[in-house]
C-alpha cells in the first residue's frame, strides 16, 4: 500500500509574504509602463509642433524670398517658428520646454542650406510614479526640417507620351542652377541626348526612359519616375478688359530709330525685322493674335530692350499666331505681382509653336504649356558663330534644345509665385 502524504495543515500568510515581497517590482513595472506611455505621448506632441513651427519658418522664408534669398537676416522667420511652437505648448522657457530654431540648419542632410531651417523641440516631462525608482524627469526631443522657398520649375517637359519629349542636340553645355530637368513621357526615349556637351542639374526624373550617353550627365538620373504635374497651372491669364488697346492692327516696324511701345493689348501682334530698335515699358503686353516676332537680318541686327516685360500669346479675337525670336535679346520679368518670375506665357489652350534662335538672355520664366518649345543656339552673329543663352526656366509640352552654345537655366532669386514650402526631414 502507498503511503500517504502528510497532512502538514495550511499555510497560513504565504502568499502575503511573496505579495508584500513583490509589490515594490510590480508598482515599478506599472509606473513605469505609465511614464513610458506618458513619454510616447508626449513624443507625438513634440513632433508635431516641431513639424508646425519649421513649416511656419519656410512659410516666412518663401514670402520673403525676393529680399532675402533663404536667409533669415531680420529674424522673422526663426519668431514665426517659435510663435507656432508656443502655440502648441512649448512656450521655450528653458524650464519646461526649450525650442532651437536653426536658419539653415545645422545637422541632417541640408545642413548649411539656405531655403530651409530646422526646429528642435525639447520637452522635459515630469516623471510622476517613475521619479522615485528612476530619480530623474524624462526629456523628449523631437526635429523637423522644411524648405521654404518659390519652385524653380527647371526644365520640364509636360508631354505624356512620345520619344523625344525632351531632345538635347546642344554641342555646348546645360546648365540647370538650383533645380532639376523633368519629363513626364513614359517613352523609352522620353529623354534623348544626341549632343556633346555635359548635362548638369540638381536632379533629372524620366517617366520614362533616357536615350543617351551617361557619361555626360551630372547629378542623379532617374528613370521610371512619377509625372510631375504643371507649377503654374493655376497662372491666371490677363483679363483683356483691364488693359487697354495700343494697336487694333499688327504692329511692324524695321526703323533703326527707338520706337518705345507701353504696355497693353496688341491685336495682331507684334513684329520686329531688320535694323527693328525697340524699347517695351515694363507691363504685360498682350498678342490678340499674330503672335510675337523679332527677327534680324543677314549684316543687320535689331535691338529689343524689355525690362520688367512679360509677353502673353493668345486668341481672344484674332488668329493666334508663334512666338519667334532670332537676334541677340536681354528681357527680364516682373519683379512683382501676379507674373513675377514670367517672361513669356503662352495661353494653356495654344499649340502655336515657341522658337528662340537667339543669344543673350530671358531672365524669366518661358511657360507654354501646350506647345512645342524649340531652342537653337546659333544666332545672334551672323558668321554662324555659336551664341550662350540664359533662361529662367523652362515649362513646355516638348522641348529641343540645338546649336553649339551653352545653356543656362537659372531664374535667380526672381521666381514665379508658386510656393515650395514643405517637410524634407
């Protein structure tokens, strides 16, 4: 027969002890899971006024590009950062929250940038049940970093589709300054490179393929790339009614003596040939058709100067007629106003052709949407010599590019009203 276990009675206070013995571990196991949950929490809050406060500084930094090209001299931008960070909480008094602002940043991938400026937000958390096992407050900090800036369009071609949308027969070289080249095809070839010259920009993004010698190209390449949508589809076209009409017929003129034309309504167009000097006030001067022509002749050379000018290419009562200039041309935009930034703007609706073979420079934007952009540097001498030409930037359904000078694609401080304000970091 087995024995039996003895009968030693019950135990008495046991599992009080083992509990009073572990209430230290699980009051420290649950304040602490408290303060962690606390911390978490408040880690969300921080970054979201740092997210707030530098997109409140790149705001400022874009609405006061002109004067101060991403730099911050005045401060205004670094109080709008820690106006917003107090808003949400983080008052920085040193004490409770102390909030850095760094214009251009410090640290990260764009440090030393102008255009941007990174937040730091720091948060000392009072520990509550935690203090007493971890004898300490608990810090949470949390970065942002925005750009605040106009867009620089660069170069981009808007066509959707077809080999060639963007064509480099250039023998010189491409110069894109602080912006990108990007072609929304999805065309093996979308973008093709047959010249000899170096092809440099911030960045180039192909929907589709690039046909070329990659030997030439400087900054990143990317194929397969999203299509960029248009930045300034929301440019509002001049309202005719708030202009007045300076010419019901197209006006010509050759004169080599200083025709000076004001700003307005042109219904015809415009055109200047042979030894053709002329002076556009600044304003915005409207094509009612006929379109817009400055052409010289063989020994002959006809003068543009337009300062303050951009040209509009529409339809509203005449046949819409193609932007060509062909001498050496010096045009700069609006410093101001709804057209800062534009040179030449062709209505969204036109397919009429844009062909500059000139020399010299357009310091604004060239914006024509719907058409084919054509650009040969080989005029402005007339041996035949190679011509330099600069442009703001350029916005186009397709564009070629030929001759044997260089290309500079750079509209400066001076850039469309379209904002580029948001979240790198």
């Amino acid at each position: 027969m087995p024995l039996l276990p003895l009968d030693r009675g019950p135990r008495h206070g046991a599992v009080t002890v083992w509990l009073i013995a572990s209430l230290g571990v699980i009051i420290g196991v649950v304040a602490i899971g408290l303060d962690g949950g606390r911390m978490m929490e408040e880690r969300r809050r921080a970054r979201a006024a740092a997210d707030n406060a530098a997109l409140a500084a790149a705001a400022d930094l874009y609405r006061n590009y002109a004067a101060n090209q991403g730099t911050d001299p005045a401060g205004t931008a670094a109080k709008a950062a820690t106006d917003s960070a107090a808003a949400n909480g983080y008052a920085n008094d040193g004490t409770v929250s102390v909030v850095t602002v760094n214009i251009p940043p410090r640290s990260g991938t764009f440090a030393g940038q102008a255009d941007h400026v990174e937040v730091i937000v720091q948060s000392n958390l009072k520990a509550t049940f935690g203090a007493a096992i971890r004898g300490a407050d608990t810090t949470v900090n949390a970065r942002a970093v925005a750009r605040g800036r106009p867009q620089n369009p660069g170069i981009l071609a808007l066509a959707a589709s077809g080999a060639g949308t963007l064509l480099d027969k250039l023998a010189g070289n491409i110069t894109v300054v602080k912006g990108g080249i990007t072609v929304n095809s999805t065309d093996p070839a979308a973008f093709t490179q047959t010249g000899t010259g170096q092809l440099k920009a911030d960045y180039e993004a192909v929907a589709g393929g690039y046909s070329g010698p990659m030997s030439t190209v400087v900054g990143p390449l990317r194929t397969g790339a999203s299509a960029f949508a248009d930045p300034l589809r929301a440019l509002p076209a001049p309202k005719l009614t708030d202009y007045t009409v300076r010419s019901t017929q197209p006006f010509v003129t050759d004169s080599d003596t200083v025709t000076i034309l004001q700003p307005g309504i042109y219904r015809g167009g415009i055109t200047i040939f042979g030894e053709g000097n002329v002076t556009l006030m600044p304003g915005v001067y409207i094509m009612d058709g006929g379109g817009f022509s400055v052409a010289g002749e063989y020994k002959q050379s006809g003068t543009v100067t337009a300062t303050g000018v951009v040209i509009y290419n529409t339809s509203a009562t005449r046949t819409a007629g193609p932007i060509k200039i062909s001498i050496k041309v010096n045009m700069s935009p609006p410093t101001d106003g709804a057209y800062r930034g534009i040179s030449i703007f062709q209505d969204p609706a036109l397919t009429n052709s844009l062909t500059l073979s000139t020399s010299g420079g357009i310091s604004g934007t060239i914006y024509a949407p719907k058409a084919a952009v054509n650009l040969t540097l080989a005029s402005g001498a007339q041996d035949g010599a190679g011509g330099d030409l600069s442009v703001g930037a350029v916005v186009a359904n397709t564009l070629q590019i030929a001759g044997r000078g260089n290309l500079t694609v750079d509209n400066g401080s001076n850039r469309p009203r379209v904002p580029e304000v948001f979240l790198v970091e």
